[in-house]
C-alpha cells in the first residue's frame, strides 16, 4: 500500500450528527452517530446542477411545512459519477425505528408528491446503512463547522482476508499517531446495502478548502518517514493480499438541498442558514 491514498483519507474528519436524537456537541467529544443512513441519487446528463438543487429545495420545503422529524445533509459530487449524497445519523437501530413511526400519512404523502419531480431527473438511486467502526476511527471531535467539502473513500475487502485488512488498518492507524498526530478520521463498515462482495469501509473527510487537501499530500513524507521502508512495503503486501478495490472522491455540501438540525444551524449559521439579501429600492423617478 502506498501511503498517499491513506494520507487522503486519514486527515480531518467530518462528523454527522443529523438525528434530532443525536445531540450536536461542536469541538466536545465524539458525538458521531453509531448509525449512518446513505441515499444517493444519480442526476442524468445535464440534469444536475440547479434543477436537482430545484427540486429537493422542494423537498425540504414541504418537510419543513410537515413538521418532518427527520434531518439529512446533502452533498453534491465534485468527482467521479454526478451524484448527490444525503447523510442521515440515529444513536441505534431503534431510533431510527421511532423516527419513522413520526411521519404520519399525510406528511408521507405531501413528501412523495414533491419527490415527483426529482425522479424525472435521475438515472438510479439507491441507499446502504452503515455502524460506525471505532477501533478504525482516530482524534474523532465531534462537528468541525466552516467544513464546507467532504472526501470520501471507500474500501472493499477481498472476501477471507479480514485478518489482512484488520493488520493493514491498525499499522496506519499507527504510523498516524506517530508521523501525523494531529490526524482526524471516522470509519463506517456497511451493514445493509448493495455491496454483492467483502466487507465495505468509508472513512470521511471534512476540507475546509481545496488548501487543505495541498496541505495533505504534503504530510505524505512524515507518515512515509513513521513507517519507514520496511513498514511501506509491508502495507503494500497487506494491501494487495486484503483489498479488492479502492475509490476516493470530493463532494461539496449543499445547504439548500440539505435538512440540518438546529445545533449545526447554530454552529454556521452564514452557511445553514443565510439570511436573504436585501432588495435594492429602485430610485425614484
């Protein structure tokens, strides 16, 4: 394994706490949800952009109009397929369960009729859940507010290889403490989904800005020099014996497509939250 693709991954990472259980708690403790919900929509060619963004504005509205007891964060891709992420995040199983038993008929209903519109513009859609995996998460802080860009990368691991994957991921974890301490990372393994082979990890990644994703590659030498040679070449056999494939991709948050809780709100309110730009008078004739 080579360590710039880790190096990516393992910087600054962005929490969800999306649930109106989950307490939002900027800068404290670790307040990630042990539960993550991931929908993804497919935009045709030339369907993306402000349509999208037209029609799930839609959506948000009439979630708002009904009360919803739900919240999401909302993400559009930079790289890789056009497609829009939306995050959601429960402490448990269970309360998401609850979450659901809310939303009564006639809310269900006014958020489908305004679902209508969005279909048109999409090729799929599909959805995963996933547990948080603490024991693969390293100085995870809670919320980072003026995180506006989001890496992802995902891992599938070769079937009967877990013992590899497990070494792999624990000797990063430590070539971090040591080269690059100062590194923030949250890991999700799926738990229900589409994946039709191994076991499937996504770290996350907040990016306050395109600077910081410079400033990643350039702490690729201090994990290289924590490792040292015989540590990179034993990533390497450990990743080519345990991961059967690897993708890495850059979204931007989307407020407008987005339905946050109030405490993110609270912590980045000219972001969530902007107030409207006020009207020009025209001169007087």
């Amino acid at each position: 394994m080579q360590s710039k693709p880790f190096q990516r991954l393992f910087a600054s990472t962005l929490l969800f706490c999306c649930a109106a259980a989950t307490p939002l708690a900027v800068h404290a403790q670790d307040n990630s949800p042990k539960v993550l919900y991931i929908q993804r929509e497919f935009t045709k060619p030339g369907k993306d952009g402000s349509l999208h963004e037209k029609t799930e504005s839609a959506f948000v509205a009439a979630a708002k109009a009904n009360k919803a007891p739900f919240h999401y964060i909302a993400m559009n891709s930079i790289s890789g397929v056009n497609r829009t992420l939306f995050f959601s995040g429960w402490p448990s199983f269970q309360a998401w369960q609850e979450e659901r038993m809310k939303i009564t008929p006639a809310m269900g209903a006014a958020m489908d009729k305004a679902n209508i519109p969005d279909g048109d513009l999409l090729t799929s859609a599909d959805a995963s859940a996933w547990i948080l995996n603490p024991e693969y998460s390293l100085n995870t802080k809670g919320m980072v507010p003026g995180a506006h860009l989001m890496e992802i990368s995902q891992y599938v691991v070769k079937p009967g290889h877990y013992k590899e994957w497990d070494e792999l991921v624990k000797m990063v974890l430590a070539g971090y403490k040591k080269g690059v301490p100062s590194a923030h990372f949250t890991c999700y393994e799926m738990a229900f989904g589409n994946s039709t082979s191994g076991h499937v990890y996504i770290f996350l990644t907040s990016v306050k800005s395109m600077d910081e994703v410079d400033m990643e590659f350039a702490t690729d030498k201090d994990f290289a020099a924590a490792m040292g040679p015989e540590g990179l070449k034993k990533l390497d056999e450990l990743e080519a014996a345990s991961v059967e494939s690897v993708q890495s991709n850059i979204f931007v948050l989307n407020p407008k497509m987005s339905l946050p809780p109030d405490g993110l709100i609270a912590s980045d309110p000219d972001f969530w939250a902007p107030k409207p730009k006020p009207v020009a008078k025209k001169p007087a004739q």
